[in-house]
C-alpha cells in the first residue's frame, strides 16, 4: 500500500541524520537498513529509523521534508526528541 511520508534515520543517538521521503516507508527504510540504497546512507551506516510523518499525498510529503531539511541540526533533533527521545529505531512499530 503506498502511503506519502517523510523519514528521519540516524546511524544512533545524536549521531549522522539522513532526511529522505518515499511512498512506500517500510519497503524504504528496510532498502536503507539492508543497504540496497548507494550513497550517504550506506556510507555512514544511517539505518535507525528515528522519526517519520505519514503525509496526505507526495506533494505535501516533499515540501514537509524541504522544510525539514532547511532547518538546523538543533531543530531535526528537538522533531526527533519530541516524539522519540529515546531515539529508538521505530521500524518494528512500522512493518
């Protein structure tokens, strides 16, 4: 089923942040886990799944994740922390 959404991964707490957006969050996040993704995921190891927002349609979804990447790191940690402050990997919550 294929659902906008926008994701935030970490290689672990306060650690490298990738920001990407997909229609597919869980076949997504398992290509970054498994790196099936080349390039900076697979480069650092960003594969904890540490935040995401289910988004009504891509249009929505890719400017919530341009106004997410526009931001500081300070802000990214502050969205992360305001609903995972243990900064858990949510994928187990999402398949």
């Amino acid at each position: 089923m294929k659902q906008a959404a926008i994701y935030i991964l970490a290689s672990g707490r306060n650690g490298t942040l990738y920001t990407g957006v997909t229609s597919q969050l869980v076949q997504r996040v398992w290509q970054h886990k498994n790196n099936f993704v080349p390039g900076f995921t697979q480069k650092y190891q960003v594969h904890e799944l540490v935040y995401f927002e289910l988004c009504e349609d891509m249009y929505t979804a890719i400017a919530r994740e341009k106004q997410i990447k526009a931001g500081s790191r300070d802000k990214k940690v502050a969205l992360i922390e305001s609903v995972n402050p243990e900064w858990r990997d949510l994928y187990g919550e999402i398949v």
